[in-house]
C-alpha cells in the first residue's frame, strides 16, 4: 500500500500519486534518469510556454521518441496545480542528484576495487541510472562484479543488491 510520500513530497496524495508509487517505486526507481531528466524539462517548458505536456512533448521531442510511459506521467500531473508540479519537479530533480551522486560514489569504488577506468564508468552509469536494464548493461555489471567479488566483497553485494532491487 502506498505511503502518499512519493520521493519524499506529502503532498503526493492521491490516486495518480498512489498510481505511480506502486508502478515505479517510492523514489521512482523504475524510471530511468534520462526520461527523469525528460519530465523536468517538458514540464518546466510546457510553464514557460503558457501550453500543455503535449505542447511542450511537441517541441522538445516531436512526441515521438518519449516512452508512452513518461507522456501518461506528464498528462496526469497536467490537473494539478503549479505549486504541486515544481514540488514534483523538485522531488525528481532530487533523485537525478543522487544518481549521479551514485556514479561518482560507484566509480571510484569500483576502480579502487581494480577495475578497469572505462568498465568501470560505464557500470557506474547502468547501477546508477536506475529504470529497466538491457541484458547487455546486466552483462556490463555482471562482469565488474566478477571482478569485485574477491577484493571487495561487500561492494559487489552492494551491486547485487541495487541490482536485484530495481
């Protein structure tokens, strides 16, 4: 049962919010931090122009590459009021923070672990990111754990965990 404190904002109540805690996670997990990062553009956009989600989707995106999911996000925050679409877009700006909080923290951690610079940035970026993996992306991670696995055993359980979570 939802806790009406979608990514820490109170004041997500309601059936939309409830919606899209059980969908995608208490912080939105299940969204990848690109379509985050997509949201937060489209709605300050969709303000600044005077228009709506499917104005600014129209512009910013010729509406056609933005995941259906993301466009139904965008739509049902549309009958809120201002106030509560910045405290949303503030709650999705601090979870973008914090991913990329993660693929520094990530980063470093694996390097130090002995993995190689290159692996070990972009496995950074798959933890981090968040929303659905690719089986290569799973593969990329797969393999810096195997790496980790006997110099570090507790960063590769921590991977395995954030990997198992999401």
């Amino acid at each position: 049962m939802p806790n009406n404190e979608l990514l820490g904002y109170q004041g997500a109540t309601g059936d939309f919010f409830d919606d899209l805690q059980e969908r995608y996670g208490a912080t939105l997990q299940g969204i990848h931090i690109d379509e985050k990062l997509m949201m937060l553009a489209n709605i300050f956009y969709s303000h600044m122009i005077g228009g709506t989600a499917e104005d600014a989707l129209s512009i910013l995106d010729d509406g056609n590459d933005t995941p259906e999911h993301i466009v139904s996000i965008l739509n049902g925050l549309e009958e809120f009021d201002p106030d509560c679409q910045f405290a949303f877009c503030a709650a999705v700006l601090a979870q973008v923070q914090e991913s990329y909080r993660l693929h520094k923290q990530f980063t470093k951690q694996l390097t130090n672990a002995g993995v190689e610079d290159l692996l070990a940035e972009e496995v950074a970026g798959v933890i981090a990111a968040g929303g659905e993996r690719t089986d290569e992306q799973i593969a990329l991670v797969s393999q810096a754990w195997g790496q980790v696995v006997e110099s570090n055993p507790q960063l590769a359980n921590r991977i395995e965990l954030i990997m198992t979570a999401e």
